[in-house]
C-alpha cells in the first residue's frame, strides 16, 4: 500500500478525509451543543462527541469509502474500528487539554468581545479540538487501512 503511487489508494484517503470532515461536524456539532445544552464540561463533552463521530464514520467508511471489504463480519470490523479510535482518542485528549489554555489564551489576548456563546473560551476550546482531530485523523487512516480493512486490495 503506497499512499503517493497507488491511485485507488489516494481515492480511499480522500474519501477517508471526507468521511472524517462529516465526522469533524458530528464532532464539532455535537461537543458545542453538549456544552451548550446540557452543561458538559470540555473533557467530557469532547468524549461524548468523539463516541458520536466514530459511529458516524464507521457507518460512512464501511459503505462508501471501502466497500469492497465484505470478507470480514460487519461486527469484527466495527469492534477493530472502534478500537483504533479508541487508542486515538488517547493520542487526542492529551493534545486537546494540552491547548486548550494556550489558545483559549490567545483569544483572550486579542480582547475578543463575546457574542453569545462565542468566548475565548469556547474559541480555545475549538481551535484545541480541531488540531487534536486533525492528527488523529492520520492514525486512525492509516492504521485502520492495515487492520480493519487490510482484506482490501
């Protein structure tokens, strides 16, 4: 598998990428209005959110990006799928707490009045989620292409 010289191989990464920008705004979507409406602190709202998005790519990964993997059970994929993420999700809460006081730091430095629910606060919070999300969005790409769906061609 060679990401630069096999075609079907940069098709499967950007469909991948697709698959995980729908998943960001699952992500991001569902993080916002779990601190918004029911008063989820950061950590645990980003958890929940990521659970969310994980269901959700699954679904999407499993029938559009790859859908020529059919050798394995649904369930096996799923439980490998999820444990992928899972390992991700500890590469991403770490980088996430990490940056969040430095971004939310920024923001409050440039004297960002805030409009509603739109702090520096929750500016940080975003802008932490969004560089965890982005890293692990390599992990589980290329982890999951040799693991959970290695019985592709």
């Amino acid at each position: 598998m060679n990401l630069i010289t096999e075609p079907k191989e940069r098709e499967r990464f950007l469909k991948f990428a697709v698959v995980g920008a729908f998943g960001a705004v699952v992500d991001f979507g569902s993080f916002n209005l779990l601190m918004s409406l029911l008063g989820l602190v950061p950590k645990w709202a980003q958890a929940v959110s990521f659970t969310l998005a994980i269901i959700s790519n699954f679904i999407w990964n499993r029938f559009w990006t790859y859908p020529d993997s059919r050798s394995k059970p649904i369930s096996r994929q799923l439980v490998t799928f999820f444990l992928v993420n899972l390992v991700g999700f500890l590469i991403r809460t770490p980088i996430f707490t990490s940056l969040q006081e430095p971004f939310r730091n920024l923001f409050e430095r440039f004297s960002f009045i805030p409009i509603g629910i739109i702090t520096a606060d929750r500016l940080g919070d975003n802008f932490a989620l969004g560089v965890a999300v982005v890293v692990v969005m390599f992990w589980n790409f290329f982890i999951n292409r040799v693991w959970t769906y290695n019985d592709v061609d």
